[in-house]
DNA sequence: GCCAACGTTGGC
DNA sequence: GCCAACGTTGGC
C-alpha cells in the first residue's frame, strides 16, 4: 500500500459500551457496529499508525478522553453476518461485506477528560467536526492542527491551578 | 427524558 | 428520484 502521511481522527464511543479504561485494560479492540456510510468510509481510508482522538459520548460531560491509533486496517465487521447480533445487517453479503472495521490500540488515557464545551470555548477548533452543531458522525477527520492543539489542551488541564 | 439534527427507508 | 415518515444520535 501507498504510503502517505499520517492522518488524524475522532472516534466516538459511549463510556458505558467502551471506555478509554476498558481499551486501556484491553490494549487493543475491534471497532465494531459502524453502520453509517460516511463514517465506514473513513474508516476505510484509515492507514497503520493514525492517531485517533478517543471520545466519550452521552457522558457527563462527554470529550475527548484520551489518544488510540490504528493498529489494523479496514477489514469486514464479522458481526453483520451474525444474526444474534445487533449489528447484523441481512443485507450485506459474505462475498460482498457492507460494512467494515478497524482495530485500535491504547496509547494514552487523558489525566482528565477534556469536556467538549472547553473545546467549543477554544477559538482555533471551531472548525472540528465534532464541536459543529447536530454533528453525528462517529468517525471523523481532524486536521493535523486541531490534534496537536487537543493533545495541548489536554497536557495544560493537569497542571495544577 | 426531551428533542433537534440528520441519516435511512420506502411509497409513490 | 422525490420526500415524508421514521429511527437514531447525542447534547442538554
């Protein structure tokens, strides 16, 4: 595969379902369940070594809770032929998989969360995908800027005040 | 728990 | 191919 420059993503998930804690523990986790075509996409361009910002949803508050990266590309989700599972999709063939995921790898839990109304405070985001108003996208893409300046605000939060 | 935003489905 | 209805996401 071509190689290009490392990319950078925001990844949803609820605290409840999968946590940065849990992938801490876990090390590693197949990205399961996406069913939206945009967010598949994305993550069908993903490449080895990326860096995902790993955000909490439907938490209180939710942010961005710490830093993952891809350790393996695209590949079909096998639980959309499972038809005990949730995610099963009877319209996505074996030959022909709808739906597709990667896999992440821990590499740092935030001391503290970083709560998404800081980020919409921060003038120099306000063009992140996941501040914008209605924005519903699981997987998405964050410019090179906008990671360094979260990991920075992230590192300036611990320090004691 | 509410509901706005938005993606998907399906009738026509 | 339009678009209303419906289901889901996710902040609050």
């Amino acid at each position: 595969m071509a190689k290009r420059a490392r990319a950078y993503w925001l990844m949803k998930t609820e605290p409840e379902a999968f946590s940065i804690e849990d992938l801490e523990r876990k090390k590693r986790e197949a990205w399961d369940g996406v069913r939206n075509y945009m967010a598949r996409n994305y993550m069908r361009e993903m490449q080895v070594g990326d860096l995902v910002l790993f955000y909490h949803s439907n938490a209180a508050p939710p942010g961005v809770a710490g830093v993952s990266e891809i350790v393996a590309e695209a590949h079909p989700d096998p639980t959309q032929f499972e038809p005990k599972s949730k995610y099963y999709d009877p319209k996505s063939k074996p030959a022909e998989p709808r739906w597709s995921l990667v896999d992440v790898g821990f590499v740092e839990r935030f001391a503290q969360l970083l709560p998404l109304d800081v980020l919409k405070a921060e003038p120099s985001l306000s063009d992140m995908v996941v501040v914008q108003k209605g924005s519903r996208l699981s997987v998405q893409p964050v410019t090179k800027e906008q990671f360094k300046t979260v990991l920075a605000m992230a590192k300036a939060k611990t320090k004691v005040r």
